[in-house]
C-alpha cells in the first residue's frame, strides 16, 4: 500500500515527515516553542494515525534531547519502520543523527541495524 503514490496513507505519512523537517529547521533557528508545538501534534496525531518515530527522533535531536530520541530511534528499530532509503539512507550515514554518533547506545543500535551481534 506505501509502495502505491496514489495511496492516501502514503500520503499522511509523507506530510508527518516534511511536519518533522519544518520543526527540524524551527529547531535549529531557536524557534523551541514552535519545534516542540509541531512535535506534540505528531505524538497527538499518533492515536488517530500511525506516526513514524524517525521523523519525531529528528525533532528530538533538534531540541536536544538525546534520551528521547535514542528511545525514538530505538522503537523505530524495533517498529521495522526505521528509514533505510531515501534521503536520509542509512543509519550509517544518517546525517540528521550525527548529534548521535559518540553514543554507545547509538553505537550499540546501529551494529543491530547491520546485523553485527553485540
């Protein structure tokens, strides 16, 4: 059904994650207040409609707050919803969770993701 353009899911889906980069960019130009009104109607929107926990993991991190966003990631993980194409590729090369990369956990999480036990 995601793989459908047509598809009316695919299409709620698409608008969370382009709600989540304009939080993002809110984020990072000191607009806190109005990143984290953005990210509560996401979690909000998450009892009506599913919602993608890697868009919200990218507001996290924005807001940093690492803790949420390493638990984000991980139920993303978890979920299998987690974005492995894309504009974002892999976790691996994921520059929108660079803040990340010196966390054991994080280190931990992507060494799942690549199938290397730990």
């Amino acid at each position: 059904m995601l793989t459908d353009p047509n598809s009316p899911l695919r299409d709620i889906l698409e608008r969370r994650i382009r709600q989540a980069m304009v939080a993002f960019a809110r984020a990072q130009t000191g607009r806190k207040a109005e990143a984290r009104a953005i990210q509560a109607k996401l979690k909000n929107a998450g009892s009506a409609v599913y919602v993608l926990d890697y868009p919200l993991t990218v507001i996290a991190l924005a807001l940093r707050d690492k803790e949420e966003a390493l638990r984000l990631l991980t139920n993303a993980f978890d979920d299998r919803s987690i974005q492995v194409t894309g504009n974002s590729g892999s976790l691996e090369i994921d520059s929108w969770l660079n803040a990340l990369r010196r966390d054991p956990r994080f280190e931990k999480l992507l060494a799942r993701f690549m199938g290397q036990a730990q």
